[in-house]
C-alpha cells in the first residue's frame, strides 16, 4: 500500500514538474518583454526632444514655405461675392451681371482695407500679365453712383472686363488650392477653358532653368570625383602620419568663409588677376583670357568649395579596403589595370556614390557662387528663389522652384537606391 502511494505521488510530481517549469519560463518571457518595453519607453522619452526640436524648427517651416505653392487664399478672401458668382459660369459667353456687380463690391471693399487691392493685384497679375493695372485702375475710378449697368460701366472703364479670357482667369484662380505656381514653375499656364497649356515662348524661363542647375551640379560632381578620386587613393595609402597632414590641408576650405572664398576666386580670375598675368608671364596666351562671369569661373569656384566633400566619403571606403585583393589578384596573373577595374574600383563604389549625390545635392542649392562668378546665363534656381523673395515678394513662385527643385532631389535619391539596389541583386 505505501509503495503505491509512493508511485502515486513520483507521478503526480512528474505530471507538476513540466508544468512547473513553464510557469517558469512564461515569467521570464513576461519579465523580458516588460524589460524591453522600459527600454523603449526611455529610449523614446529621450528622443522626443529631438524630434519636436526637428519639427519645429525644421519640418514645420519647409512645409510652411512650400504650402505656398499651392496656397490661393488672396483670392477667394477678397473677391468672395465674385468667386460665388462664377460658380455656375459655364465659359461659353461673358458671365451676367451678378458677376459685374459682385467684382465691383469685392474691389470697394478691397479699397477700404488698405492695400488688399494691390496685394490681389499683384496675385492675379502671376497668372496673367496685365492683371495689375486692371484690378489698380478699376478700383481707383469706380463711380460713387450705381449705373443701370455695371457690365457696360466696367467695359467703359477698360475693355479688357469684356473679354473672355479676363473672366477666365478669375474662375481658374477662385479655389483656395492652386495649381498656377507650379505650372508656371515649369513653363506651363492654365488656359481660358482650365486645361493645361505650354506657356508662349518668349516667357519660357523655368524649365530651362531647370536644366541648366541639373546640367552644372553634374558637372561640378563629375569634376569632383576625377580630382577627388586620386586625393582620396593617394591619402589612404600614405602613412598616417603624413596621410594627417595631408588631411589638414582637405579640411582648411572649411575654416574658411564661403563668400571669401568665392571673393577670392572673384580677385585670383579677373582680367588683370594673379592667373592671367601668370599666363601672360609665361606666354601662353597673348590677351587675358575671359575666366570670370561665366560657366568656366562657375565650375572653379564650385569644385573648389564642394571638393572635400567628395574626398572624405571616398577615403573612407577606400582605408576599409584590404591590400591583399589586388595583391593576390596580381598573384594570379591580372595586370595593374585589370586588378583595378575588377578587384578595387568595385569596391570603392559606395564612395563614390555617396560623394557624388553629397555633392550634386548641395550643388543644386547654391546661390552666392553662381550670383558672384557667373554670368546671366550660369545663374542657377536658388538665385530666382532669391530673387521672388527679396525682388517681387511673390512667395507662392519661389515656393513653388523650391518644391520642384526638392523633387527633383528626392527622384535622384529614389533612382540612385533602385540602382544600387539592382547592382546588388545582379551582383549575388
């Protein structure tokens, strides 16, 4: 009977054991994970300074500033009681006279504020040229007296409000969202019937503009990476101790201010500058050349500037990359060319890549080298952001290159990820 009992009981302990044990396990589990979460939690509690810091500071003003490419508040704020009236405007003929008599009380309240008229003005005036003397004109010589009709008053004032086209805008430009900086930010405009046309040639500016910032910012990195491909080599197969020296004088551009380095570029090419009369001196030339103010003087200044900034990344890969490749490459056979192309230059291509968009995006943005050294036709987006900024005080178009020109670097980064993405796949 006691043996029984005792078998009894090493069963039951044998069935609680496992049992047991995984209340065991499923504490530790829980405890781990409750762990975990304490580390997270501080982890974002130590972050969120940061991000709202960011946010704020950063994300919240671009996105501000860009909003006001697309931001047409102006218009139904000041012309309420004509944007009402067009609304069942079909285009075909002049609207009725509801409309006439609305845009003549928008204007003499717009009057009575101060100057809403003017500011109106010169947001109509983006979308069409003309604009502003028009809505100036016709606010300043309205009559005090209501005549039988407001559609004939106003055509007497100025024929231009008996045109279909002038009615026209005011529909496109009526919503509170606008699509008219961005078309003209690439030489496009809204036509009389909404759709989308080319603008007329002789205004064509921004897309060639456009181009040409693309073109000099791929040329400026293109000259980058063949001066700066050598430097980078050369520094990390020298000894540290001279490779630091050498590395001093990489750095020294950046204890410099840029605008007196772009001053400087301004003295050093000029016509009687210390590099003509050198070139003189040594009879190269037999007139000054034309090394200023223009794509020549633009293309020096940059790649001097924007140089370290190629150097550093590709140093960095190029001191990671083991001698022995190219040595056991040359052990088996492969020339000093070959063994380049196929063992080393491979390698080396994350540094390039990253110095190459390093450069080429903070080549688009710039604005005091191009405005000192270059000529009318070297002058790249960021000086015509400068200029509606400061010169036309239209926010809406320098919003609106703004926007396209981070567009454009955003598709940059996307195509150069695809490609280095296809490379690897390829590569596997």
């Amino acid at each position: 009977m006691f043996r029984l009992q005792a078998n009894n009981s090493a069963k039951l302990q044998s069935l609680a054991g496992p049992s047991r044990i995984g209340r065991r396990s499923t504490g530790l589990k829980q405890d781990f994970a409750r762990i975990e979460r304490g580390k997270r939690n501080r982890a974002l509690i130590l972050i969120v300074p940061v991000f709202l810091f960011v946010l704020v500071m950063f994300v919240g003003p671009i996105g501000l500033f860009l909003f006001r490419s697309v931001d047409n508040s102006i218009v139904p704020r000041t012309l309420p009681r004509t944007v009402a009236a067009l609304e069942e405007w079909d285009r075909r003929d002049l609207p009725s006279e509801a409309a006439f008599a609305a845009i003549v009380a928008d204007l003499r309240a717009a009057k009575q504020t101060g100057n809403t008229a003017a500011v109106l003005a010169r947001r109509l005036n983006a979308a069409q040229v003309g604009f502003r003397s028009l809505i100036l004109k016709t606010a300043n010589k309205l009559p005090e007296e209501a005549p039988p009709s407001w559609h004939e008053a106003l055509i007497q004032l100025d024929r231009k409000w008996g045109e279909h086209e002038t009615w026209a805008v005011l529909k496109n430009e009526s919503g509170r969202i606008t699509p008219s900086y961005l078309l003209a930010a690439l030489d496009l405009q809204l036509a009389p019937d909404g759709s989308v046309q080319a603008t007329p040639a002789e205004r064509a500016l921004y897309r060639p503009l456009l181009w040409r910032t693309l073109e000099i910012s791929g040329e400026v990195a293109l000259l980058c990476l063949l001066l700066g491909y050598p430097t980078a080599f050369v520094l990390s197969v020298t000894p540290q101790r001279w490779a630091n020296i050498l590395m001093i004088g990489v750095l020294l551009p950046f204890w410099t201010s840029l605008l007196v380095r772009t001053t400087a570029w301004v003295i050093l090419l000029q016509g009687n500058g210390p590099v003509n009369q050198g070139l003189l001196w040594l009879g190269f030339v037999e007139a000054p050349l034309q090394l200023i103010f223009n794509r020549f003087g633009v293309l020096v200044a940059m790649v001097q500037v924007l140089l370290p900034f190629m150097i550093l990344p590709l140093y960095s890969v190029m001191k990671g990359i083991s001698p022995q490749h190219v040595r056991a490459a040359r052990s088996l056979g492969a020339t000093t060319r070959t063994a380049f192309l196929r063992v080393y230059l491979p390698q080396t291509l994350p540094g390039v890549a990253a110095g190459s968009l390093l450069v080429f995006i903070m080549a688009l943005g710039y604005y005091i080298t191009p405005a000192l050294v270059g000529g009318p036709n070297d002058q790249m987006i960021s000086y015509f952001v400068s200029y509606h900024l400061n010169e036309t005080n239209n926010w809406g178009m320098a919003s609106a290159l703004g926007a396209i020109l981070l567009v454009a670097t955003v598709l940059l980064i996307v195509l150069l990820g695809r490609a280095v993405a296809v490379r690897r796949v390829l590569g596997r």
